[in-house]
C-alpha cells in the first residue's frame, strides 16, 4: 500500500507524459519497468484496481498503458478483473501504446476475443525456457533467446487480426500485437533478482506442477541470461512508447 501511495504522491508534482501502469500486487512493485520508462521521460500514473482504485475514464492525458502481472487468474469472478478486461478497450479505441506482461497480456488476449486456461496435462511455466521468434516477429525486432516465466495459465485461439510474434514448448502464445500499437508477452522482462528471489521464495515452494524448475536454475538462469532480457526490455519499450519530448529536452540540455 505504502508503495503505490508513494508513486500517486509523486504523480501529482510532475508534469512529463504519462504512461498509466495497473499493478495487481501493490508490494511487488514494477522492477524495471519504472525505471526504464523514467529514463525515456514518462511519469508514472500507479493504478491498483485490487485496491478499489478506479481506472480512468479516458486516456487523453496518458501517452500509454501498461497491465502488469498477478497471481490471479481471467477466469476468476472478482468484478474488477472483467472490469479492467473491458477497460482495455479504451486503450485500444484511443490508439494509444499498450503493453501486457504477463497477467496483462492474458487481458489484452481475452478482451481481443482469444481464450486462456491451463494446460489438460497440468504443465506451467515457472523458470526460464527458451523462445521461438516467428517470422514477422524476426522482422520486428531483435528477441531474446531465453526469457522467464511464472504462470499456470496460457493463451490460445487468437483472433485472425493478431499477430503472433513469438512460441514456446508449453504454451503456443509467447508475444503477439494488435495493430502497431497493443503488445502482449507472456513472459516477465522486468523482474530484478530480487523480486525472483522473492517470487520463488514465497511461491515457487508451494508449486509442485509439471514444469516448474527447482529454485537454483532461477537463480543460474537469471546470472546467464537476466541481462540480455533486460537490454532487450528496454529496447522494447523504446520500441513501443518511443521516447517523450521531456527526454529529448533533457538530452540537449546535457550537449
């Protein structure tokens, strides 16, 4: 609580453009997703619809939408999860750059029409697993070979619009977009060694699915390829908010 009334505090005293970030676990924080996105010039405008924070009315003064991940599911019945569901639809009716992670990318999917489950023969992705780029995603961008995953669920039957970008092994739907401007990874680019650390520690434990990696790959995985995915991060981020006139100002002030 103390950490999302810190960044509402901090909202309120800055002018850059925002980019409105929908977290589902309020202590868990945005790891490198907020940094990355302050370097780029934007400000930060902390929701928490777990909370009773309502979602805004209209994007007019966001320059973009970030849905974080959480360990609830799509299906459940809780009112705010179909109501933030819904909520996307104005993200994408306004046109405005739209990123999903996770939890997140499983929204954009169901608001998109796809459907999202678990595997018939109990398989999850906790760990790192390699990453199959598909061609248009190849032209796209530059991908990472490896990423990290912590979900029991996955997102199948996109609609003939979206595009998929990238697959894996256990769940078909890695990376996908809509349009040039709403973006999905399943997986997690932004998590620091600590929130893993945290996220095996509190949770991994108490998992006992098919596909789960016992906690010291997590923990190899990340030194082997947490700095690749983070550098890829970035640059995707880049890729879909663009950078705002409040960094460039603050670039040629600094030449």
């Amino acid at each position: 609580m103390f950490f999302v009334e810190q960044y509402l505090d901090h909202k309120q005293k800055d002018n850059k453009p925002k980019i409105a970030i929908v977290l589902h676990r309020p202590s868990g924080g945005m790891g490198y997703l907020g940094s990355f996105l302050q370097q780029s010039g934007f400000a930060l405008d902390i929701y928490c619809p777990i909370l009773g924070q309502k979602l805004p009315d209209t994007l007019e003064h966001h320059a973009g939408v970030v849905i974080l991940g959480g360990p609830m599911s799509v299906n459940d019945r809780d009112a705010y999860i179909s109501e933030e569901i819904d909520w996307i639809s104005l993200s994408l009716k306004e046109n405005k750059p739209f990123l999903g992670i996770c939890l997140g990318a499983q929204m954009l999917a169901r608001n998109l029409g796809g459907c999202v489950e678990a595997r018939r023969d109990g398989y999850v992705e906790v760990g790192w697993y390699p990453l199959q780029v598909m061609p248009q995603g190849e032209t796209m961008m530059d991908w990472p070979k490896v990423v990290y995953h912590f979900h029991n669920e996955g997102i199948y039957d996109l609609p003939k619009d979206v595009i998929l970008l990238a697959t894996g092994q256990t769940y078909p739907v890695q990376a996908f977009c809509y349009g040039d401007k709403a973006w999905g990874l399943q997986f997690h680019p932004e998590l620091t060694r600590m929130m893993i650390r945290n996220l095996v520690m509190h949770l991994a434990k108490n998992l006992t699915q098919k596909g789960v990696q016992p906690a010291f790959m997590h923990f190899e995985g990340y030194s082997m390829y947490g700095q690749t995915l983070h550098k890829w991060f970035k640059n995707a981020l880049q890729r879909i908010f663009g950078a705002s006139s409040a960094f460039y100002t603050e670039v040629e002030s600094h030449n």
